[in-house]
C-alpha cells in the first residue's frame, strides 16, 4: 500500500519537480506539464504513461490500473488504486513518468548522479565458463556402447 507522503518523497526528489494544489487534488510538475496527480481523497493515483503502452497494462492488473476519464483519455496517462500498488512499483512508475516530462539531458545527469549498486556474487552457474575444456574435470565423457 502506498501513501500520499511516500508519494511526495519520491516525486519531490526528482529535479525540477514543483508540488501544486489544483480543485483539491495534488499535482507534481515540471515546468507547466504534470507527471503524477492524486485524487482529493488521496485513494486514486494518476501519472503519465505511454497511450500506446496502456491498455496492454491494465488488461494485465485491472486491479491494480484503470483508464482515466474520457476527457482525459487523449493524454499520455493511466490511473492506479494507491492501496493496490507497492512502495517500490510507485517509485518506479513515478520516475518514469517524470522522464516522460523532463529534458532528456536532465534525466540523463539525475542518472549520472546515483550511486551504482554493488553487484551481487556470481552463482555457481555464472562463475562456470561456457564451454568446458576436454580433459577439465568438469567434463562429462561419453558413454561406451555397450558390447
């Protein structure tokens, strides 16, 4: 479940991000273009997503997304249930959204500033070369035909 705060932490983060009130909803922006929209009684979530991209995802969690209404559906935006959605997918759909509004280069750069995970131990599997030297003791023989 995700919360209006968690919402404003994350979308207040992102560079250029301006935080208004408009007919009781709360909007985060860049410049003119809003990104993210919550609904009054902050249960509804609305941020830009690709019109071509939309329905495929909310034939794919009708549960969790639903189309805007029908004055609203010409613009690149899909709806979501707060309580439906995880902390971590919100984080993501909302960065997405804001690099759908923001300057390229601008993104670029909010990139280029964070700190790169360390990456995970290899397994077994990925440590073991892709193919396996005759002789190696790692390599399985052929059979004998049986006499």
């Amino acid at each position: 479940m995700v919360t209006a705060r968690q919402v404003r932490r994350v979308a207040m983060s992102l560079p250029r991000t301006t935080e208004g009130l408009v007919r009781d909803s709360v909007r985060f922006r860049v410049g003119r273009i809003v990104y993210v929209a919550m609904s009054p009684d902050e249960t509804t979530m609305g941020f830009g997503f690709p019109k071509e991209e939309r329905a495929a995802l909310i034939a794919a969690e009708p549960e969790k997304f639903f189309m805007p209404v029908k004055s609203e559906q010409r613009y690149n935006w899909v709806e979501s249930w707060m309580t439906a959605l995880d902390p971590d997918e919100m984080r993501e759909y909302v960065f997405d959204a804001w690099c759908m509004v923001v300057a390229k280069r601008v993104s670029a750069a909010y990139l280029a500033d964070l700190p790169v995970p360390e990456p995970r131990p290899a397994t077994r599997t990925q440590r073991m070369p892709a193919v396996i030297p005759d002789g190696h003791p790692g390599t399985i023989r052929p059979r004998r035909p049986a006499r």
